[in-house]
C-alpha cells in the first residue's frame, strides 16, 4: 500500500518508477564491472559470476528501457 501510493505522488512529481529502479541497477552494473576488470585473470569462478550479474543488469535495462517506450506512447 505505502510503496503504491509513494509511486504514485512520484509520478505526478514527474518522477516515475522506471527512473527511480534504474539508478540502483546502473550503480550494481557498474560496481561489477568495475570489480570484474580488477579480478582479470584471478578468481575465476567469482569472475563468471560478476559476468551473470553484469548480463542480468542489461536485460534489466531493456526492460526499464521498453517500459519507458511503451510509456512516453501511452502519454
């Protein structure tokens, strides 16, 4: 219930939801990243994991990505 009604007092603050999720998920995407590039070559299986993690983190931005279409042709 607080989490709707706090989504919907965002919006009408031209703030929607897609915007609010896709920062927390470009700042995962980019520590992984970040931690995959220092790990080069050792740790291998936590090295692959990031990788799931960073692929997992793009499919959630086409997501946010398509959403966003699909809204600004609602509007």
């Amino acid at each position: 219930m607080f989490m709707k009604k706090e989504i919907k007092s965002s919006t009408k603050g031209k703030v929607s939801f897609v915007h609010e999720i896709s920062q927390p998920i470009t700042a995962i995407l980019t520590y992984a990243a970040v931690a995959r590039r220092k790990l080069a070559g050792r740790e291998p299986k936590v090295w692959e994991i990031l990788g799931h993690i960073i692929e997992d983190c793009h499919r959630a931005n086409e997501l946010i990505l398509k959403e966003r279409e699909l809204k600004k042709k609602g509007d």
